[in-house]
C-alpha cells in the first residue's frame, strides 16, 4: 500500500495590508516502508479559494530532499485569503493526487490568511483662522480586521504634531494628543497662534489590529490615510480718512462743510496668499469731542471686499470739532480690530475783516509845522489777510505796502503793525483820514478807515514897545545979580 499527503503552513495568520506573506506547502510520500519528505522537484500548485490578495507564483517545486516548496500572497486591502495547497505525486509508480482541506487523512485544511489594515485622517483638512483664535483639530482612526473598516476602539491614542513656518507661533492649548472615546474612532486638541503665518499639524497612531499593532500618520502615502491639515493665521489693519464732499481727505474744515468718514480694512503684511480680503461689518462712532471721547452716534456699515475692503459712513455737516473712529467687527478669517481716533478741527465760516486806527485823535501845529501819527492795522476777522496796504491822501507819508513793512504781506487773525508818520508843512486845518485795505482768501477785499483831525494856529507877532522921550526942561532961573 502507498500512501500520501500534503500540508500548508502557516494555518493561520494576520498581517498587515501591503506585507508579503509566506505559504510553505510540504509533501510526505509512503511507499510502504513509511512516510518520508517527496522527492526532489515535486510540482505543488496553489489556489486562492476567496479573499483578496496575489500569488507571487501558482506552483512550485519541491527543493532537494526537504519535500517543502514556498510561494508569498500579498494584498493591499484588508480581508480574508482562503489558499489551497494541492500535488499530484508518483509513489511505487502509482500517480496520487492530494490537497488541503481534502478531508483525506494526513492533508491539512485550506490555510486562511487574514490581511489588517488601519489608516488616519485630520479635519478639517484646511482651514483659517484669525490669529490669538482657538482652533480644534479632530483625529479619526479607521480599523479593518478583515471584516470591513470599523472605527478604532476607544482609549485609541492620536498623537499630534505642528510645523509652523512664515512667522506662526502656534502652540497647543492643552495637551497635544488626545485617547478616542464614545465608539466614535475620534478625538480633539485645540491649537492657536499669536501671529501670522501657516502651521501644518500631523496626527498618527500605533493601533492594534487582529492582534498586530498598525502605525499610521498622515501624509504617509497609505491607503486611507489623508495628508497633513494646513492652518492658515490672518490678520488686518484698520484705518480711516475723513473726506470731504469731493472725496479729499481732510483734517480741518470751515463750520457746515459736509464730511464722512471711510474705513480701510486690509489684510495685515505677511498674511497668506490663501486667505480672502476682509469681510463683515464696521462700526462708526461720530464723536462730539475732537479725541474720541464721550458719548458716540454708531452707524454700522457692511464692508465691500476689496484690497483693501472698504466702507463708507453716512455724511454729515459739523459744526464744531469732532472725530472718528471705525471698529471693524471681524470675520470667520480675521480678528476684530479699532481704527485710531480721526480729529477734525472745525473753523467758523469765514468772516474776514480789518481794522485800522490813527493817533491822536487830536493835534494842534502852528502853520507850517509837522503833524506826528501813530497807525496800528489789526487783522480783526479769523482769515488770513494778504497784501494789506494803508493809505492817507493828505498825508503821503503814512501811506505803507508790504514793500515797506514786510509783515503786512501776510496777517494772521489778531495779528497787529504799528507805525509812525508824519506830515510836514502842515498850512491849514484838516481831518486826515487813513485806509487800510486787506484781501481774505476769497470774497471781496475788506477796507477800515480812520480819522485824525489836525488843527492849525497862526502866529501871533511881538509888538514893539516905543519909549517915551522924556521932555528936556529948561530952567529960566533968573540970573544971580551982580553987583
């Protein structure tokens, strides 16, 4: 009687999806005179009953005396491989044909390979955030015992990683990796960044599937498993201009000038290309005060999304001064930020005008003599005056340009010139009455006048005195006689 049989190992195994696994098929023969290893070259096939996976060949040879031959089954997905083992080998000149799970006495079974698998992905994939903002990151592990991918068991750790670069600073709020919880194969850290720039966070694990344990990260080519989360960081800058009716910018106007206020909200420098222009609202506050203090009127306005973004108030006429300043409310990209306080320096509508006085207001000079004036011009409106000149007609000598007197080229409001004249040979009594004329920045010159009447006397002249002769008395005394 002769006799064989043939057996594969391993029976049982699990590994994981993408490794090699090694099947070594052994023949015996009996000849009669008991079981030994089949002769060199025996021709053993293999067939894969069910499963996934791929034979490295369908058949080998036994090798040498050993009566084993070897053939690998790998696969890229998770599952469960049935492999036959089978022969067809001469024993005592007698062709026997025997496979596993054949049920004939000394075959195994039909060996069973169980192939595992596990991958890892982070959500959200990207995203941005404005900067000093929490931002939760969530970790989610997939498992697959060959029966289908489930979520990984609770207690499952997920490790995080950052990598921050174009001047983020982004740290963990809290602990950086995080135990799956609830069935739901995920868990949670936080992370936030002071400043502007990009992080790239990596999340991995080492699980245990089907008894082996399974490392996965992202971005590490495997199946399933999603790249690296990207976190974008924006911020912005917000300023204002008050305008004016033509569009101007202004700091100060004339009392009733229509002004509104316009906010620019940009992107801060080194913000990432990928992150949109600002959004949302501003709110202005119109100040009575010229420094942002007080009681406010708000006006809320939605931007319109612009490099920069910009919004406009509603107009108004002010009186007296007053300021401005924007609050931009944020968005899902962009933090909240205040505007710096805008003054505006209000003037009264302009009202130009001169004044000019003569002293004395009264002199008397022989005929003849020199009248002596002291002329003082005032700029007495709130406008600038220039080329201010004075007058006088009958006195020639008191008339004065800004060729004379340099600080009348220009007056300020309340600024004054003094000076002295004078008119010689004065002959008679006059009203002498001196003009002082101003141009305001625009409108009509403005013109002052002033009297200094001047009087005259004549003079008086010195009587002469004649001097009395005394008569000259002669003496008729009578002659002393003689005798």
């Amino acid at each position: 009687m002769v006799d064989a049989n043939i057996q594969i190992s391993p029976l049982a195994a699990t590994n994981e999806v993408g490794s090699p696994h090694t099947f070594t098929a052994h023949v015996n023969v009996n000849d009669g005179s008991g079981f030994s290893n089949a002769p060199a070259n025996t021709l053993v096939g293999f067939t894969k009953l069910s499963g996934p996976g791929v034979l490295s060949a369908n058949s080998c040879t036994t090798v040498g005396t050993s009566g084993e031959c070897s053939i690998t089954l790998s696969s890229t997905v998770a599952g469960v491989t049935t492999l036959r083992a089978s022969t067809s080998v001469v024993v005592g000149g007698l062709t026997l044909n025997r496979a596993t799970g054949d049920a004939h006495v000394g075959d195994s079974a039909d060996a069973v390979k169980t192939f595992v698998d596990a991958n890892i992905q982070i959500t959200p994939p990207t995203a941005i955030n404005p900067v000093g903002t929490n931002h939760t990151l969530t970790g989610h592990v997939n498992v697959n015992d060959g029966s289908g991918f489930a979520n990984a068991p609770n207690g499952t750790t997920i490790a995080f990683s950052l990598t921050n670069s174009g001047g983020a600073t982004a740290v963990f709020v809290g602990a950086g990796s995080c135990s799956t919880a609830g069935g739901t194969g995920s868990c949670s850290v936080v992370i936030s960044s002071s400043s502007i720039g990009t992080t790239t966070i990596k999340a991995s694990t080492n699980v245990v599937v089907g008894g082996l344990t399974l490392h996965r990260e992202t971005s590490d080519a495997k199946a399933g498993d999603g790249a690296d989360a990207a976190k974008l960081w924006a911020d912005d800058t917000v300023r204002t201009d008050i305008l004016n009716a033509s569009g101007s910018v202004v700091t100060n106007v004339v009392s009733g000038t229509v002004v509104h206020d316009k906010v620019f909200v940009d992107r801060a420098a080194g913000t990432p290309a990928g992150v949109p222009n600002p959004t949302g609202n501003v709110v202005f506050h119109r100040y009575a005060t010229i420094d942002c203090t007080g009681a406010a009127t708000d006006q809320t306005v939605a931007l319109t999304a612009g490099s920069p973004s910009t919004a406009l108030s509603a107009d108004f006429a002010p009186t007296a001064n007053m300021s401005y300043k924007a609050d931009y409310l944020g968005d899902a990209n962009y933090p909240a930020r205040s505007g710096a306080c805008e003054p505006l320096t209000v003037t009264p509508v302009p009202a130009p005008a001169i004044a000019i006085v003569k002293n004395p207001k009264s002199q008397t000079v022989a005929v003849g003599g020199t009248a002596t004036f002291t002329i003082t011009v005032t700029n007495a409106g709130n406008t600038v005056l220039t080329d201010v000149t004075v007058t006088d007609p009958l006195s020639p000598n008191c008339n004065r340009t800004k060729a004379d007197i340099p600080a009348l080229a220009s007056m300020a409001p309340g600024a004054t010139v003094t000076y002295t004249c004078t008119r010689p040979n004065v002959r008679a009594t006059f009203d002498n009455i001196a003009t002082a004329t101003g141009t305001p920045p625009s409108g009509p010159n403005v013109t002052a006048t002033d009297t200094a009447p001047v009087k005259t006397k004549a003079l008086t002249p010195k009587k002469v005195v004649k001097k009395k002769k005394k008569p000259k008395v002669v003496s008729h005394k009578k002659p002393k006689a003689t005798g």
